[in-house]
C-alpha cells in the first residue's frame, strides 16, 4: 500500500486536478457549440464537393425502409 | 517526459506527417492550420491559407477549410504553431543555432499582432482581387518545402523568375530569423493572425495563478515570441502556447488548463 502511495505523485495528481479547473457552464457551452458548428460547416463542405451527406441518407434510407433516393 | 522533450517530439512527428503523401496517392486534402505547402511533393495536407486563397480567387465560401479550421484552432487554439507547424519548427532549430551563438536573442523586439492581421487580410484581398493564388508565390514556406523539391525534381535549363523570389524571400526570413526569434511567426505569418484569433476561445489555453506568481519575469524572458506582458501568456494571440513559460516558472503558477 504504501509503495502505492509513493509511486502516486501528490505533486502530479493535483497539476492534473488543476488542468480541469472548474468554470461556468456557460464557458463549456460555448466552446461545445462552436466545435458543433464547425462540425456542421465541415460536414456542409463535404456535401457540397463529394455529396457525402445526401449518399448518407440515401444509404439509411435504403438500409432502413427498402427507399431508393 | 518533460514539455521540451514532448514539443520536440510532436514537431517531429509534424514533420514526418506532413510528408506522408510521398508516392502523391496520400495527398488526402484535409486542412491543417499549419503553414505547409500543399505544392510541395511530399504534402499530405492541403495549405490553409493556399486553400483559403485559392477560394477567395473563386468566389466561393470555403465551408470545409472554414469548418475544419474553426474545429482544430477551437480546440487548440494557436498551439499548433509551437507544436506542429514545420515552418515554426525550422524557426525553432535556427533559435538553437542563435542561442548557441549568443546567449539572447541579439534583436529584443516585442510582438506585433496588428501586422500579422494586416497580411492575412492583403493576402485573402489580393487573391480575391487578382482571381489567383498570389502570395503562394512569395510563401517562404512554399519556397522551402515546394519550390526546392520541384527545383531539384524537374530541374529546367534556366532559372524560373519565381524561383528567385522564393530563394529572395526565404534567404531574407530565415537570416531574420536568425536575429529575432521567431520572426515570420511573430510579424508576418497570416497562418499565426489566424490561429491567434481563436486564443481567446480555444480549450486549451495556458492560465496563470495570480496567487501563486511572484511576478519574477522568468517566463517572459523565456518567450520565444517576445510577449512582454505577464497578463498576456496563454491570451494574447501572439502566444504559440509552446510551454517554455510552464517550464521556465519555478513557483509552477503558469498551467496547461481547458
């Protein structure tokens, strides 16, 4: 137990507790929507050059109801 | 392992990836905030600012280049420029070169956001006006990782103009460079005006604990992008977020934080 306690740096735990500090939920928020957003534009691009996202729905739709389109 | 020996690694790692497109089957397209040109025969990823370019030349909204960058620097904010950018890699090497030339840098300047956004904007303008990639043919990156490779590979019988203002440009950055760390990076590189944008609302971020700071300076003297103020470390979009203030703080009051 105790070469446990020693092989568990104090020093390193709490820099890792502190890299996780704790803000609003307002300041995740924002970020989690922006990194959804840019997702979404992502996503629009890749439609938009390679129509990724209409052969998606046209693959769950087949896979799904037997719909072609 | 220590932040140095882990930025090191990663800068290489940068390096070898960025390669990767080797036989021109691996050029994948995806956009990397990192100044790297996509000309090169060897690159993987596509250049930002040349695609952001090349879109403004089309008059078309960049919605993939824009959504991935946005996704990237949200997430890291400008660290890729002190962790992963090749140009800044080779800014970092020559640094090692001055400091074992001179203790300090030999030119002490601070760093200037405001030209930086300048470039960004004339360069996104020019493209836009002139309906061509213009400053691909100025990119000292583009001189360094593009137009020597394709120099040596189709070696012509005379010297292509372009090729002389790319060695000019290049030759002129990199003694620069030499004198002040960081040069292109902290003045010049409309790469940097864009990832620094985003300082402010990355996740990753460097915060410092007023509590726990003596307000001793070792870490501003540390800086290779010359940011003078304590407040401005880890928020100013001058900051790289290389970690050398981190490492440098004795009294652990500056972090890596979200």
């Amino acid at each position: 137990m105790q070469n446990q306690c020693e092989v568990i740096n104090p020093y390193h735990m709490a820099q890792v507790g502190k890299m996780f500090s704790r803000k609003p939920l307002h300041y995740y928020l924002f970020r989690f929507w922006a990194l959804c957003l840019f997702l979404l534009l992502m996503l629009l691009g890749l439609d938009r050059q390679y129509g990724v996202v209409q052969s998606f729905v046209q693959f769950l739709c087949r896979a799904c109801v037997g719909l072609d389109g | 392992m220590n932040i140095k020996a882990t930025r090191v690694s990663i800068q290489v790692l940068g390096l070898v990836l960025h390669n990767l497109g080797l036989t021109f089957s691996l050029k994948t397209g995806i956009v990397t905030p990192a100044l790297y040109c996509y000309a090169c025969p060897l690159a993987m990823f596509a250049c930002p600012i040349g695609t952001l370019q090349h879109f403004c030349a089309l008059r078309i909204l960049p919605l993939y280049a824009i959504g991935s960058l946005g996704f990237l620097l949200t997430a890291a904010g400008r660290s890729f420029c002190g962790w992963i950018c090749p140009f800044g890699s080779l800014h970092d090497a020559l640094g090692l070169v001055r400091s074992r030339w001179k203790k300090t840098a030999l030119v002490k300047l601070k760093a200037c956001s405001a030209a930086k956004f300048m470039m960004l904007l004339a360069v996104l303008a020019v493209a836009w006006y002139a309906a061509d990639t213009i400053y691909c043919r100025f990119c000292p990156s583009a001189s360094l990782f593009a137009s020597i490779p394709y120099f040596i590979l189709n070696p012509t019988s005379g010297v292509p103009f372009y090729f002389v203002m790319h060695m000019l440009t290049l030759v002129v950055v990199l003694v620069l460079a030499l004198v002040v760390g960081r040069f292109w990076c902290r003045y010049l590189c409309p790469m940097g005006a864009l990832n620094g944008v985003f300082n402010r609302f990355s996740i990753l971020k460097i915060t410092r604990s007023e509590s726990e700071c003596t307000g001793c300076g070792s870490c501003v003297e540390k800086c290779p992008m010359g940011i003078g103020d304590l407040s401005a470390i880890g928020k100013s979009s001058d900051c790289i977020l290389c970690g050398r203030c981190v490492e440098a703080c004795t009294k652990h009051a500056l972090r890596f934080a979200t």
